[in-house]
C-alpha cells in the first residue's frame, strides 16, 4: 500500500511492510489500524498491532501492541488514556 505521509505526523489504513516515514520508522511488518496517528521520531517495532484510532506520542518507542483508541507516549510507550 502507498501512502502520502505529511510533515510530523504518518496516518496509514492496512497492512504496512518496512518503510521509513520522515523523522519516523515504522519498522518491519505493522498493522496501523484506521485513523490511527503516529507521532514524530516515534519507532513502531515489527509485527506490532496499532488499533484503529489510536494515537503515538511524537518520540515513543512502541513495544508492545497498542489497542483501539488508546493514546500511547514515551519510551517505552505506556498507555496513557483509553476511551
């Protein structure tokens, strides 16, 4: 799948394979849920899951799957809200 990533931030629907995305990696095979936001400079491991709306904290470091709507920061990333 192609995706346009704009400045600062790389929202995705599908199934991703290793890419790099400005200031970001996303970093082997991800599931990036829809609507989902990645932060800046944040680093999504391989073969990790991130729920549909979910969002990830410019800089996190995401270790471990990130469920739906769930907002996500730090390294490494801890979940911080959760509808």
């Amino acid at each position: 799948m192609e995706m346009s990533l704009p400045p600062g931030q790389a929202t995705a629907q599908g199934f991703l394979g290793a890419s790099s995305a400005p200031g970001g990696v996303l970093a082997g095979l991800v599931d990036v849920g829809e609507g989902a936001m990645i932060g800046v400079h944040a680093t999504v491991l391989p073969r990790l899951k991130i729920g549909a709306w979910a969002t990830v904290g410019g800089g996190a470091v995401v270790v471990r799957d990130v469920p739906e709507g769930a907002v996500v920061a730090g390294n490494p990333a801890r979940e911080l809200r959760r509808p």
